[in-house]
C-alpha cells in the first residue's frame, strides 16, 4: 500500500521488471491527445521516445497498479502524479 511518497525519483525509474514496463516522471513525456477509433471523443495521450500511449487508468495504490499491468498483454508506461499513477498503453 504504498503512496508516491514513499519513493524518490531514482527508486521510481527502477520499478519496473523490463523495458516495455516501467515508471517514467512526468517531466520526460510530452502530453497530447489522440483520436481512437471506437471512441466519439479524443483522449489523454503522452508521446514518450517517439511513441504514443493513450491513457488507460488512473490508480492510487502501487498494489492496483501492479494486479493490472500484470494482465495486460500491450506495451504500457507508468507515469507518477500527486495522487498515484497512471497506466499508459501503446498506440503507436
């Protein structure tokens, strides 16, 4: 059950198991919005090394975000805030 707060910045880029999931800070993306195609409305989206991910959830505990990035099977990115994280997933 832990807050962001219980982490510095170095100990949160090493959270993560590989390459394709792991946290990020806020500062190294570039916020945007994108257009999907089921959707009527374009959502939050962040541009991070030449790639798109859309926003997929918003959590406020590490426990929460952990059972859930377990399951998916699509790149993701971790991004820090004052409440949490939130889960990105890849577009392209």
């Amino acid at each position: 059950m832990s807050k962001v707060s219980n982490f510095d910045q170095t100990d949160l880029l090493r959270l993560g198991t590989n390459a394709n999931r792991y946290v990020i800070l806020p500062a190294q993306v570039r916020h945007c919005h994108v257009q999907l195609a089921d959707l009527d409305k374009p959502i939050a989206a962040i541009e991070y090394e030449s790639h798109t991910y859309s926003i997929f959830r918003a959590c406020t505990m590490w426990a929460e975000v952990e059972k859930i990035t377990n399951r998916l099977s699509s790149k993701y990115l971790i991004t820090v805030t004052k409440k949490g994280w939130i889960i990105w997933v890849f577009e392209f």
